[in-house]
C-alpha cells in the first residue's frame, strides 16, 4: 500500500482552477460560465487565456444552467462555477428539468460546500446537495478530497458524456493524494489494508480517515480506508470486498447524514450483507458561523469522531 502522506496544504477550489486551466490548452470545447463568482472559483486563469470561452452570467444561477445546457447542442462542454448552495438547491428545476431529463453534458462544477465554507454560515453552508444530485438519473456525484484529486477530476470529466456535479471546498485542506494518481470514475482508491473495521470515507473527511486510522492502529486496531470520490456511480464491489474481511463499517461524510454517502452505503449493505454502520455526518441540522475547524469539531466531523465510530462499529459485529 503507498503511504499517504501531507505534501502541502492547499485548497480544493485551486485544484479546479488548475484543472480548467489545463483544459482551456487542451479542448477548445471547453467553454466556462460562472455566477459572479470568478476569484472564489479560481476561474481567473481560464478567462485571461480564453475570453471568447468564457462567460460572466452575473448573479443569474438559474440562467446560467439554461445557457450551459444550450451551448451543448453545439458541441461544447460547459462548466459551470458558483458556490455549492447557489450550484443546486438555487437552481434544482434547471437542473433537473434542462439538464439531467435531456441528458445534457454539462458540468456542474460546486465551491464552498459543507460546513467548511466557515464564518458565511447556515444560509450557505449547504449540507443537502449530495442527496439532491445523486437522486437525479444519469447524474455522476464527485467529492473530492484535496488539490490533487479535484484538479485529476475536473480533467476526468470533460471526457465523460453526460452531466457530472464536481463538489469541492473552500478552505486550506492537506494534499496528499499523489498528483500521478489515476482518477476513474466511479472507481475506489483503497488508502489503507484492514481487516477490524472499514472506514468508507468521502471529501474533507478522506484525510480525517487516514488520521483515525493511525490512531486506531495504536490501539492494534487495523482500519481499512477508502476513498469514495465518486458517490454516483458508488464502487459497490469495493466496498462489499472489504466488510467481507472487517465485517462493520462507518461512513464519513461532510453532509447531511440522510441522503448522502452513508445512505448509498446501507443501500448497498441492506441489499447485499447487512453489516453494522455507524454514520459521521451531520446530524440533520443547519450549520452556523464559525471557522473550519471549530465546526468540524463541534458537528463531528473530524478523526475522534471516526474514531468512536470505529469502536463502537466493532463492538456491534
């Protein structure tokens, strides 16, 4: 197994930033609109370079859906920046009704998502989006968990057809994913070997799985970790696999526990083995103002709250 290892802290949204950028080089399809957003969504190197491809729609979320949707029926791939709240929950019709029904290749690339956009609070915090996209069909869900990954996945998705909802965040999280690594599409990386429990972990909460299961292994507990980066399609072979072998899991999410990753998850395990789940997610309720980590910490969100699930997931085997 490769050692995983903080190279660096940056954040998630540069790592899209870097991944447009490189595209704007390579696929002249490549076509960008954002919502008034550009500094916060790192767009500013593709606009320099590519003015006559990109597109300031202003503060017009619903708008700039139905514009992307259109510049597909001439062969573009448009993507498409605002903040996670404003990239969904703003504009589910469009979405649903100009997007996903029609099978339009957009990407619907997300910032500030969880509770980790901070001191902007619950009003922008939002905790439901995973759940909304996952629920519409043909839609891919992506969450990345660092720099290297998100820029690896907005790579990916401009050459796969159909819409894809790319979740990221705002603040300065560790990049230890391997800047070389592959990144499939519905495809699982598995971190750590384990054979006590399994830690099924997506985002922010990827590194926060990787810290837990050092300190688990303190307690001659071996954890299995894995990063879930692609919700939807969900790598249901990974995950069987490994409870076959640890025989309980916990899932750890930067979302609301109903609808999210953890859901996905017992789907897969009701249907298949019924296997002990604990959930770290937040608890079906808003957020508030506050920095990164002091929400992470109150809301459960960090390695000692994967940690008491870890035990508590063993102790119900």
């Amino acid at each position: 197994m490769k050692k995983y290892t903080n190279t660096g802290s940056k954040d998630t949204r540069s790592g899209f930033g870097a991944g447009l950028t490189e595209l704007g080089q390579k696929n002249e399809n490549v076509v960008a609109l954002c919502a008034d957003l550009i500094g916060s969504l790192k767009m500013d190197d593709f606009k320099k370079n590519h003015p006559d491809r990109f597109f300031q729609i202003g503060i017009a979320e619903a708008n700039m859906i139905g514009i992307a949707a259109g510049l597909t029926i001439g062969g573009k791939i448009p993507f498409t920046g605002t903040f996670a709240n404003f990239s969904t929950g703003r504009v589910y019709d469009q979405i649903r009704q100009s997007v996903a029904y029609s099978d339009k290749n957009v990407k619907i690339c997300a910032s500030h998502a969880g509770l980790t956009l901070g001191e902007d609070g619950a009003t922008h915090q939002i905790l439901e989006d995973i759940g909304l996209m996952k629920m519409l069909p043909g839609m891919t869900v992506i969450n990345t968990c660092d720099y290297n990954q998100t820029k690896a996945a907005t790579l990916a998705i401009a050459d796969h057809h159909g819409p894809v909802y790319l979740r990221f965040g705002r603040p300065v999280v560790p990049n230890f994913m391997p800047a070389d690594e592959p990144f499939v599409i519905g495809k699982a990386i598995k971190m750590t070997e384990g054979v006590d429990v399994t830690i099924v972990a997506t985002g922010h909460l990827v590194w926060e799985a990787l810290q837990a299961a050092e300190a688990l292994a303190e307690k001659g507990i071996l954890a299995e970790v894995i990063n879930i980066h692609t919700i939807k399609p969900l790598d249901e072979k990974a995950i069987l696999e490994s409870i076959a072998k640890t025989r309980c899991v916990v899932t750890a999410e930067e979302h609301n526990m109903f609808g999210g990753l953890g859901e996905s998850v017992s789907r897969v395990l009701a249907t298949n083995t019924p296997t002990p789940q604990e959930y770290v997610a937040v608890k079906d309720t808003f957020g508030e103002s506050g920095t990164p980590e002091q929400l992470m910490e109150k809301y459960g969100l960090n390695s000692e709250a994967i940690i008491a699930a870890a035990e508590k997931a063993i102790k119900r085997k």
